[in-house]
C-alpha cells in the first residue's frame, strides 16, 4: 500500500483501542508513536526546532505559576511538552492539538491524570468560562485558532496567554498586561512586544463574575456589581502580581 492510498486515521484508531483494551502493552504503545510519526512525516509535517521548543517549555512552565492548581486550556502546535509544563504545578490541562497524529503521540509522551490532549476540532467540548488560563500557541506569524474565539473558555477576570511569535492583537473585554521573554540563565524576564521572536504574551479578563458562587477553584467570586471596570486598574494589579511572581523565582 502506497503511502498516498495508505489509511492513517483508521491505522491509529485501531491502535488505540488496543491500547485501550490492553494499557500494559508497551509494545502496541510502540506502534502508535511509529505510525503517527509516519502520519505525521507523510504530510509534511515538521517536528519544531529545539530552541523554539526549549523557549515554549521554559515559557509556559513560569506561566503555570499564575493558575496553580487551577485550569488551563491549551490550544497547541505539533508536540506535547508545552502542555506538560503548563501542568507542571497541579493545573488540570485540557490540551487540543493541530492534528490528531501529534494528539496521539503527546497522549502516550505527555499525559497524565491533570494533562489530557485531543485536537482543535474538539474546541466546542471545553467548557465554557471553565479556565482560569487559556493558552493560544502561534504557528509562524498567526495564532493557532481564533484568540477571541479561545476566549470563550475563560472564566471572568481570567488570564489569556499567546505563546509564540509577537502578534497584535485587539480583543474586546481583555486587556493586554505584560510580555516576557525566555533568557535562559536569567530565567522568564518582561519584555516590550516584539522585542523577541518567542515570547509570552499575558492579557486578562476585564469581566466580572456574573453568578454569585460562581466557579472559581482558588478564590471567592468578586460580588456582583455594575460598575465600570477600569482597565489601568485591572493592569495594575495584574503587573504587581506578576512582580512577585519574579521576585519569587521559584
């Protein structure tokens, strides 16, 4: 069978439902990763390079410390690590990858009880307002789906990361607060957008919480009110506790 006429999808369900059947088989675990990295190579598909999946990691590993325990939406680019960092402190991460051969591989390297992968179409199966953080990769210049449609995921006064490539962005109810780049031997540092290829960029929810008792995993729900929010407020706060976050280094 050539690879043209070759049926991937149905190669890699078959063996997951080994797998599924049967968890202790390293050998059928095997064979998925050989088949989707073949899947994966058959569309031209490339792996990214290690500096850019070094600066991703590091990245999103520091961003983990804003949610702690909390939960993340990430929408992804070609490999798990990144997701795997953002649970790194306790976060239940639910991560949607660009294709399902890359999920497929990321479940086996990268998942775990808090981190579970699946693929952009599934956008519509996260709840909505559910996370405390929403991570939004970029695939060259461009984010991976639509940030101001990620945002439906994002609970009131949550936080929205674009992880990648600088990209100007002018997203109604959020506002834009910091960017860090990944230095390295000195660690995540804020810097001005733009300033580096790979970067973290943060904004945040300017809405409030609507329902009293709302879901909120690690704080009471701000009360109910109809006052304006102000931005520079909301900024404010958000740098000073970026700041000690900093300071902390942990």
């Amino acid at each position: 069978m050539t690879d043209d006429a070759r049926d991937y999808g149905a190669e890699v369900n078959a063996l997951v439902a080994s797998i599924e059947a049967d968890p202790a088989n390293a050998a059928t675990q095997q064979e998925l990763l050989r088949v989707a990295a073949q899947w994966l190579t058959a569309e031209g598909l490339d792996e990214p390079s290690p500096a850019e999946r070094e600066e991703r990691v590091r990245l999103a590993g520091w961003c983990a410390r804003l949610v702690g325990e909390g939960a993340i939406a990430h929408f992804g680019w070609r490999e798990g690590a990144v997701a795997a960092a953002l649970g790194s402190r306790g976060a239940r991460v639910s991560s949607l990858l660009d294709h399902p051969g890359r999920a497929m591989i990321a479940a086996l390297r990268h998942g775990s009880e808090g981190v579970v992968f699946g693929v952009h179409a599934q956008e519509d199966s996260l709840p909505r307002s559910g996370a405390d953080l929403v991570v939004v990769e970029t695939a060259g210049v461009q984010p991976v789906i639509d940030p101001a449609g990620a945002l439906r995921c994002l609970r009131a006064e949550g936080f929205l990361a674009i992880l990648g490539m600088p990209v100007m962005l002018d997203l109604p109810g959020t506002i834009e607060v910091a960017c860090f780049r990944d230095e390295k031997d000195a660690g995540v540092v804020p810097c001005r957008p733009g300033e580096s290829t790979e970067m973290l960029t943060l904004l945040r929810s300017t809405a409030r919480p609507r329902v009293p008792g709302g879901w909120s995993p690690r704080e009471e729900p701000a009360p109910e009110s109809d006052a304006p929010v102000d931005p520079a407020a909301v900024a404010d706060e958000f740098k000073r506790r970026l700041g000690h976050l900093l300071e902390r280094g942990d």
